[in-house]
C-alpha cells in the first residue's frame, strides 16, 4: 500500500500556496487539499490499525486545521467562504423514516394467512346502502342496530321517501360485502374482506366511532361447522402461536344460524387468567355461524343446494391484545411518540 506522509503533503501544499498569484487562486488550492488530498488520507486511514493510525490521523486532522487558517488569512470574507466550502468528511445527516401502522401490519399479516388456504381479498364500499347493510342481512325492520343512536347515516333530500337500496348510511361492519359479492360471483367460493367500519358512538378507550374488521365467508356444498372450525383454527394457530386452544360459544346474529362467538386462550397468561381476559384464560375475538338462508336468497343462491360460514372478526381488538394497548384511542390519534413504537 502506498505510505501516506503528512508531512510531504504539507511541504507541497506550502509550496504550491507560496506559488499562487490571487486571493482566488490560494483559495482553490486550499479547497483542493482538504477535498482531495485530505479526504484520500482519511479514507485509506480505514485500512490502517493501531499507533500508526493514531499518529497519521492526529497529523492529517493538525494539517487540516492549518491549511483552514492559511484559507482564513483574509478576514471576514474569507471566513464566509470557508464555512461554505463542503467538508466531505463529515458523516451525513440520517434520514428521517416512517413506520407501518400497527393496525396496517396486523392487517397484512391476516391478508397473507387467509391468502394461503386460498381465500381471495375482496373490497366493498364504506358507503352502503340500508339494505346491503342490514334488509339484505335478514335484520328485522325494528332492530336496535339499525336506531340513530348505533348507525351514521346520510342525510338526504326527502329520505323517508326513498327505497332501502337507496338509502345511505355508514356501513356498521363488513358484512354487507357477503351479499354484493355473491350478487356477482356463484359458489364454490371463499373470500375474506379486510376494510372499515363506522358506528355513531361516543368514544372511550374501547370505543371509536370508526374502527377495523375483517369479515370471511365461505360458500359450497356441504360447507359445515367443521369446515369453519378448521380454517378459524388454522389462522389463529399462524397468527398467534402453534398451541393456542379455540372454543365456540352460542351466540345471535340475524344473518347467521347457528350463530357462535369463537374465543381464543388467553395467549398473555397461557389460560391461568389475567387482566386482558379478565380472569377467564378466553378472549372473545369473532362473531361468526352458519349464513342463514335468508341471506343467501338476498344474493340469489340457492340454500337447498349451498351452504357457508360467516365471520366477523376487529382487527383493533387483536392488535390491542397483541401489543398489550389498553386504548383503541391510541389508534387514531396519529401521535408519533407511539407510532415510531411499530
Ligand atoms: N358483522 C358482525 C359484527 O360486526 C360479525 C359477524 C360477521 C358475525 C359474520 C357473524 C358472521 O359484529
């Protein structure tokens, strides 16, 4: 390797400065052994270990500084110009980055598991109809869901005049997409849809007025409760870990029967009961069942000839447990002192 000698440089330098004829001229060559002849050195010194590297260094960093002053010689001006010049031997400035949304990440992770035992990804409008949101669900005209209190709807010219499929709300969850999808597509068929929810509520830490859902649906023939059984089993198991227990409970839907709740075991105490389960070792995460029969003749399928399972599951009530937030709030509040945390 080349023998770096400080000294030969600063002789040179001296040299070719005695040389110059012009404020100009001295400044260039300055500029010249600092950005070339300086930086070289600093850039071999890498490959240089120990005492030798100590000595070149301090010279190189001594010589630097006295070819600064010989380039602030002139005064003010000249100072200026050196605090222009580039040091290129300074390290650069990192870059700011940005991180993925935790309820964006938890999203794609379902996204992907459900991919992989062949379900496709499907989209709906966040702006539904009545009857998508509910007629088509087999909700009764009287249901409490469907009161001011629960649903946000949009206001319209002469509303109580217009048909159900022309009134506006706020879609109150994923549902509506099972019937707009099979309106388009004859069984065998198996979907998930990942999307927004909104509901007319006052806020607290596990209430926000709009939130994550992720609903599935599976149509064929002969699809039972076995078959959902299998495919809720198999997700959680991918999602959480390979030994978590699931259970179904009853419980009541209009557009499903038999309806269930599923819970998962408590996957923060193993089951021996904790806060986030409330002492019970189960955590409730899915609405699911049976599509009731009604619903399939919503979307013109045949329910002597198919059947299918439905399920309804908060992607903000995973991510809460997941990452132990005691706040949905937290979600939407778009402070980055607990983004950056993801
Ligand atoms: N849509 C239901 C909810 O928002 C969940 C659900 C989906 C239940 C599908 C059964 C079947 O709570």
């Amino acid at each position: 390797m080349k023998e770096i000698n400080i000294g030969k440089i600063k002789d040179r330098f001296s040299q070719e400065l005695k040389g110059a004829k012009s404020d100009n001229e001295k400044k260039k060559i300055c500029k010249k052994y600092i950005e070339d002849e300086l930086s070289s050195v600093f850039v071999l010194l890498k490959n240089i270990s120990g005492p030798k590297r100590a000595t070149i260094g301090k010279d190189a960093n001594n010589l630097k500084q006295f070819i600064l002053e010989k380039m602030n010689d002139g005064g003010e001006k000249k100072r200026e110009e050196r605090e222009e010049m580039i040091d290129v031997t300074l390290p650069g400035e990192s870059v700011k980055r940005g991180s993925i949304h935790p309820l964006t990440s938890l999203q794609e992770r379902c996204k992907r598991i459900f991919a992989n035992c062949g379900f496709s990804i499907i989209d709906g409008p966040e702006l539904e109809s009545e009857w998508y949101n509910f007629d088509a669900l087999n909700f009764k005209q009287d249901h409490p869901v469907r009161e001011m209190q629960d649903t946000l709807f949009i206001k319209q010219k002469n509303r109580e005049k217009l048909s159900s499929k022309e009134k506006l709300l706020m879609r109150t969850h994923t549902s509506p997409v099972q019937v707009r999808y099979m309106e388009k597509r004859k069984p065998p068929l198996r979907i998930i849809v990942p999307g927004r929810v909104f509901r007319n509520e006052a806020t607290d830490s596990s209430h926000e007025i709009n939130f994550y859902q992720i609903e599935g649906l599976m149509v064929g023939k002969k699809i039972s409760v076995a078959n959902f059984k299998a495919v809720i089993g198999y997700f959680f198991r991918q999602l959480f870990d390979s030994n978590i227990e699931i259970r179904l409970r009853p419980s009541f839907f209009p557009f499903t029967e038999p309806s269930f709740e599923v819970d998962v075991s408590c996957t923060i105490c193993n089951k021996r009961g904790c806060s986030v389960c409330k002492q019970t070792g189960w955590i409730e995460i899915v609405g699911a069942g049976m599509v009731h029969p009604n619903v399939l003749e919503s979307a013109k399928v045949d329910p002597t000839k198919f059947t299918g399972f439905a399920f309804g599951m908060g992607i903000d009530r995973i991510a809460m447990i997941e990452h132990k937030i005691d706040d949905i709030r937290l979600f939407y509040g778009g402070d980055l002192r607990f983004l950056k945390q993801f």
